[in-house]
C-alpha cells in the first residue's frame, strides 16, 4: 500500500474515532493518536513533497502556488511574462507554478523539445523540464536563498548559448 492510501486510511480512521469518541480500534490507533494524525499526515505528505524543512507556502503565506509567467521566445530568450529579461525574483520556500510559453526558436530536439528550463545545480529537485512547442505548466518549491540561473540546454537555434534568466531566492 502506497504512503498516499495508507495517510488517507489514518486520517480517516482519526476522524472516526474522534467524532464517536472511541478510545482504540483494535490493531488500529489510540483515541491520543487520533488527535494528531491529520496534523503528522499533513506534514509527512507535505515534507515528502518538498525540498524545504519548512512548510511551503505561495508568495502570500497561504500555501497556494503563485503563478510565473515565462516565455521561452523564438529568439532564443527567456522573457518575463511582461517583456522584461529578467531576474526573476521567488521568496525561498514558496511553491511557485510555472506556465511557460515556448516558441520555436529554428531546431528541435529529437524528442520534439523546443526548449528546456534547467537550473543545474537543482536539477536533482525537479528544477529541468524539456519545454515542446505550446503551453506547458509545472509547479515546484523555490529554493534556499541564493542566485541561480535558468538555462535551456536544448540547441534550439541562433542565441542557444545565452538562452539564460537569472533567478534571485529571497528569505
């Protein structure tokens, strides 16, 4: 049984036993268990998604995603949604979903990425996405504080080699 079912069946089996005031089930939880589970439930499914100790949360502290725009232009350039090259700036922690923009850029790669969206030294967190021509959203957890840079690793035509966006992680 997956962690997902079996968080699912304790958070369950803790809501029925406090609502009928049960203090055990036989091989199951305690009454006193019960009433932490969908706390240690919510932090172990949380903490097991995510590349930060602290519980993260959207831009506004609510634990929803913020929304980044980007392009990945025909030009062979990042763009912030509004034009601007950049930097993008994330709070450390926040979970930010991406909606990305790719345009071909004049080559492609065999498995018909146009781009990708590759920050090396977090690549091993989620942090590279082969972009194909279209829309394409993904959500992941900024980083700790520090620069970083964006890059598309992709030979997608003239401007390749400086198809960059510096990205700046706050506290």
């Amino acid at each position: 049984m997956g962690i997902q079912m079996r968080l699912y069946r304790l958070i369950v089996e803790a809501c029925l036993l406090c609502a009928a005031g049960v203090a055990t089930l036989p091989g199951q939880i305690t009454a006193s268990e019960a009433r932490h589970a969908p706390a240690l439930a919510l932090a172990l499914a949380v903490g097991e998604n995510s590349s930060s100790s602290k519980f993260p949360t959207g831009a506004d502290g609510t634990g929803a995603a913020r929304t980044v725009e980007l392009i990945a232009d025909k030009d062979n350039r990042f763009k912030l949604s509004n034009g601007q090259a950049g930097p993008l700036v994330l709070k450390s922690g926040e979970i930010v979903k991406f909606r990305i923009t790719s345009l071909f850029g004049g080559e492609k790669a065999r498995d018909g990425a146009v781009h990708s969206f590759v920050v090396r030294k977090l690549r091993e967190s989620g942090w590279s996405v082969r972009l194909k021509e279209g829309v394409q959203e993904f959500t992941l957890t900024a980083p700790k504080p520090g620069n970083y840079l964006i890059e598309c690793t992709v030979e997608c035509g003239p401007g390749h080699d400086d198809m960059n966006l510096k990205m700046v992680v706050v506290k």
